[in-house]
C-alpha cells in the first residue's frame, strides 16, 4: 500500500531531478560582441579572446567581465550576466540549475560605442 501513495509523487520528482533543459539548451551558449567602430579587441574574463565583430562559445551561468580596447579609443568595459531564461525555467529541474542550462547571458548581443580620439569614423 506504501507503494501506491508515492505514485503520484514519482513524475513530480522525476521532472525535479532530471536535466531536460541541459539536454535541449546545453551548458553553453554563443554571445555576439560587436564595437563601433569594428576591430577592437574584446577580452574576456574568462581568458577567451576575439576581435570586434565576433562570437564565442561560454558557459551560460559565469558572468562575463568584457574589457575592450582599440588604438586610439578609450578602453570600455562591460559585463554579461546569467538570467533565468524563460524556456530553461519551464524545462529545468534540479540538475538544470546546477549545470547552468535554465540561464541566459545578458546583454546578448553586446555592442560597445568606443570613444575615439578622432570622433566614431570607422577605420
């Protein structure tokens, strides 16, 4: 009889505890960065590295710490956060908060306004 009682109960633990967001939406995603002007280069907190405009693979529950430069422009930096995303919150169980599937990076796109010596023309 103590076996019946918990049947209703199995479906709810099983949702909680399996990854089905990890499965769909992955650990990672791609964010865009983009600078006016183009060419500056974008570093990461992470270690990864590009140059303006461009996309990278990161994991989606680390905040960024993005540091852009470019000759003759002020450094700027930003930062990319993790946001419960709408989909990952209603496909996520436990599993999902751990890997970080239920989150979104934000702002993504990122674009950057760099203030140069010779005013926005782009080189």
């Amino acid at each position: 009889m103590a076996t019946l009682r918990w049947a209703p109960v199995a479906p709810l633990a099983w949702f909680l505890v399996t990854g089905c967001a990890t499965m769909i939406r992955g650990t990672e995603q791609q964010v865009s960065i983009n600078t006016i002007p183009v060419g500056a280069q974008v570093q990461l907190s992470n270690g990864m590295s590009c140059s303006s405009p461009c996309t990278l693979t990161v994991p989606r529950n680390q905040s960024l710490s993005i540091t852009i430069t470019r000759d003759g422009c002020a450094p700027q930096t930003a930062s990319m956060v993790p946001v419960l995303a709408g989909a990952g919150v209603i496909l996520g169980g436990l599993i999902d908060y751990g890997t970080g599937a239920v989150y979104d990076l934000q702002p993504n796109p990122l674009t950057i306004m760099l203030y140069c010596r010779d005013g926005l023309a782009s080189h």
